[in-house]
C-alpha cells in the first residue's frame, strides 16, 4: 500500500521548474555557442531526471537507489547516442558527458537539493566554457608538434655477408644523434643484394643529418646504394 505523498504540489511544480531553469541555463550555453545538446534538449534531460527523483518522493516508494540508477541508465543510452566515430575521429563525447551531467542536475531538482543543484549547474557552464578555449590551444600545439615530426626510410642495397656491419653503422649512427630508429628490416633482392630498410624518426625535420647517414653507408665496403626518403611526415 502506498503512503501519502511526501511533497505538496507547489513544492513538486517547484522542484521540476527549479530542474527545467538549471537545464535550460546549460542549453544555452550550448546553444549559444552552437554546439549540440542546446536549450530544448538540455532543459528536457533535466526535467525528466527531475520527474523520476520526484516519482519517489511522490509515490512514497522508498526506493531512491534504483529510480536514479534507471536515471543514470536511460541517460547513458541517450548520450551515447550523439558519439559518433568517423575513422579515427571521435566526435560529441562533449555533448554527450553535459547531457548525463545535466541529468545529474535534474535529479537533484527533483529531490529538493537546490544549492546542490545549483553548483552543479554552475560547474558544467564553467567547465564548458573555460576549459574548451585550453583544450583548443592544446590541440593547436599538439598539431604543430606532431606535423614537425618526420619518419624517414633509408634503403641500402650490399653484397650478402656486408648486411651486419651496415647495420650496426645504421644503429650506431642514430644511438649518437637525437633520432630514434622504428624498425629495421632485411630482404633478399633478386640479384646477389641484401636490402637493409630503416625506418628513422625524427622529432622535427633533420634531411642534413639523413643525407650524411646515407652517403656514409654508402662510403662503406660491399654498399652498392643508398637512398632515403621522408614518409612519415605527420603534418
């Protein structure tokens, strides 16, 4: 048998609009800014999370931890939802973490934790907008950084038996310098030849040093050719 409820209308009606401003404040931000999860999306999240915290105290059930695990649940459903995966690129996990944060807000509405609710607000407006002006810089630096950044291929061709000696050359040549080597491999070519292929990588664009490395080996007994090329230009 159910009990009486808990909250009075006018404290039901002001707990779910005390969700809706909170979840409409977000949205705007959002919106604002053009990004996804805007003033109706995020007002809607808040109101229904606040409409399920409220169903307990409204019904009397007495079973608070699974209404806002269901919350919790649904939510998750809807935000995974907007990420959306292209290749390596993964998009809307912004969106997606607001909206279950947004919920969170709604909940607490719903039970009657105004400051609580409040702060969080607060806190994912500030976060949405302080943090994405850093994180772009980030990206920024990070995308220089990595199109400085270059994989080099050095090819030598030697007589069978010539292949350790031109390899540790290869090793020892890059040990003494700021380059680090990725691979080497080794394949028979259809003559009498080895075919050594190093893969070098460089933090920034260094031909000069490459250019001396290949003309060394070549120098070297039995090399027959050297050639390199840049592959791995990140940029």
């Amino acid at each position: 048998m159910l009990k009486p409820p808990d909250v009075t209308a006018f404290e039901f009606l002001s707990r779910l609009s005390v969700g809706a401003v909170l979840g409409g404040a977000i949205g705007f931000e959002r919106q604002w800014r053009q990004r996804s999860a805007g003033i109706h999306t995020s007002g809607l999240v808040a109101i229904g999370a606040a409409l399920f915290a409220l169903l307990d105290t409204t019904i009397a059930a007495g079973d608070t931890t699974r209404i806002v695990a269901g919350v919790v649940t649904g939510v998750g459903f809807i935000a995974g939802g907007v990420i959306l995966r292209t290749g390596m690129n993964v998009t809307g996990l912004n969106t997606a973490a607001t909206i279950w944060a947004t919920a969170a807000v709604g909940a607490l509405s719903g039970f009657g934790l105004f400051p609580q609710a409040l702060a969080g607000a607060t806190a994912i407006v500030l976060f949405n907008l302080c943090l994405q002006p850093l994180a772009d810089v980030i990206d920024v630096r990070a995308a220089k950084r990595q199109r400085r950044e270059t994989v080099y291929t050095v090819v030598v061709q030697c007589a069978r038996g010539g292949e350790p000696a031109v390899g540790e050359a290869i090793m020892r040549a890059v040990s003494d310098s700021p380059l680090s080597l990725q691979s080497l491999a080794r394949r028979y070519t259809d003559g009498d030849l080895i075919e050594l292929r190093a893969q070098i990588y460089s933090a920034r664009p260094d031909d000069r040093t490459i250019e001396r490395l290949a003309a060394a080996l070549l120098s070297m007994p039995g090399v027959e050719k050297a050639d390199w090329q840049a592959i791995g230009d990140s940029g």
